[in-house]
C-alpha cells in the first residue's frame, strides 16, 4: 500500500464513490506516471483522510477509506523569519517531512526578502508535494508572511519559545522533557533576532531558549527544532 502514488484532493472532487481528477491530476497520472485503466492511487485531502482509489478512464473511484497515523501527538507552529534566496523552499519541505503543523513566515528587522504572492503559492505546492512524500495525513498550513510584531501579538498558545543563539538560555531538549500540548517556536533570519525583537518576544509571553553552542544557519535552525521536537514527542 504504501508503494503507490498518492496525490493530494481538494474534498469537493469526491461525489460519492467518484473521484473527478483535475486536468493536472490526470496529466500527472495518465502522462507522467503512465497509469493504466484499473491501476491503484492513494487520494489524500490533507486534512486527515487517505482513501485508495481505482483509475477508472480519466477519472477516479473510491474503493474504501484508508486509516493513517503518521501525525506528531503534539501541534508545532514554526514561527520562521524568512531566510535569503530559496532557502524557506528547504525550510518548508524538511519541516513538513518532520511534522509541522503550520509554518507562519515573519519579516523581521534583518528579513532579506520580500516574497511575492507567487512565492506563498510555491511554498503550499511544496508543503503538499512534501506530504505526499512523507505520507503525512495532514498538509501544513502555510500562512501569508507579515510583519514580526503581527505575528507574536496574534500568537495565543500557552508553550511559546523564541530560539536565541546568543545567551545563558535553557535548550529546547529540556524545555520538551516537560512539555505536552501546543508549541509555537520562533526562529529568526541571518544574524538573528534583534535585542529590540527579543524584547517584545519575550514581553509577550515567549520564552528565550537554545539549540545548541553553535551558530545554526537560518535554513538549519528550523530543522533542527522539529527534529528535536519530533525525537521528544514521537511515541
């Protein structure tokens, strides 16, 4: 089961027992993948649910519902201040492979990019792709990027932590020893938060924690953070 191709549906194309693929969908199986009459896909919606479906023609049939227990017993929200260049492509991709939850990207002060709304669609179609992958049941929210200070004042989870090279702070790996529930975990850009963006952190109820002695790149930080989340809470 775990061999076949899956692709991720939106749960308006399933009627029924009748799957209607998209005209990508279709090039994707019949052209790509040379699928024939009969061959067997998995649909997920990335909410939850996984069916295994028939190709029937150009179009799909829902055979029966499939259960799916891939997920983190804990919700990550990864607050990420954008990296230069491509590198939130990586960021996206590994940390949904890794199990996040939701990936809200900040501008900060030292924030290089300014990504155009074509750059949020790519980051979704990579989240999706990336849970196809990873057989993930859920596809991870991606958020539209604003400004730091939007989004630590919209934040409203008891677990708050705001990752700091710099400093006399406990590490993550601790913090998680004692740890249940939801987590919301900022990162910051290329030379880190400022004292400034710390400070309002902090005054909002985030808690300043380590990942280590080393000074992590802005694309390993993240990394990083879900691994060690993921190796804690996996049971």
């Amino acid at each position: 089961m775990s061999q076949l191709q899956r692709i991720t549906i939106d749960p308006c194309q399933i009627q029924e027992t009748q799957l209607f693929l998209t005209p990508q969908q279709q090039h994707y199986l019949l052209r790509v993948l040379r699928s024939r009459d009969g061959d067997k896909f998995i649909a997920m919606d990335g909410i939850g649910n996984w069916w295994l479906a028939q190709l029937i023609g150009e179009q799909g049939q829902i055979l029966e519902p499939l259960e799916v227990k891939t997920e983190l017993p804990v919700s990550i929200t990864l607050m990420v201040a954008l990296p230069k260049g491509n590198g939130f492509d990586d960021v996206v991709r590994c940390c949904t492979e890794l199990g996040v939850t939701c990936i809200a990207p900040v501008l900060s002060d030292r924030t290089l990019l300014n990504p155009s709304p074509q750059k949020l669609e790519r980051w979704r179609r990579i989240a999706s792709e990336a849970a196809e992958q990873s057989e993930r049941a859920f596809v991870p929210t991606i958020l539209e990027p604003v400004a730091f200070s939007t989004a630590i004042n919209e934040c409203a989870s008891t677990h708050r932590y705001i990752c700091e090279a710099r400093g006399d702070y406990p590490h993550l790996r601790t913090v998680l020893n004692k740890f249940s529930g939801e987590i919301i975990i900022a990162i910051g850009p290329e030379g880190g938060w400022t004292d400034q963006e710390l400070e309002i952190a902090i005054k909002s109820g985030f808690e300043p924690i380590s990942l280590g002695r080393r000074i992590l790149r802005a694309v390993t930080a993240p990394i990083v953070a879900l691994s060690l989340i993921a190796a804690t809470c996996e049971v």
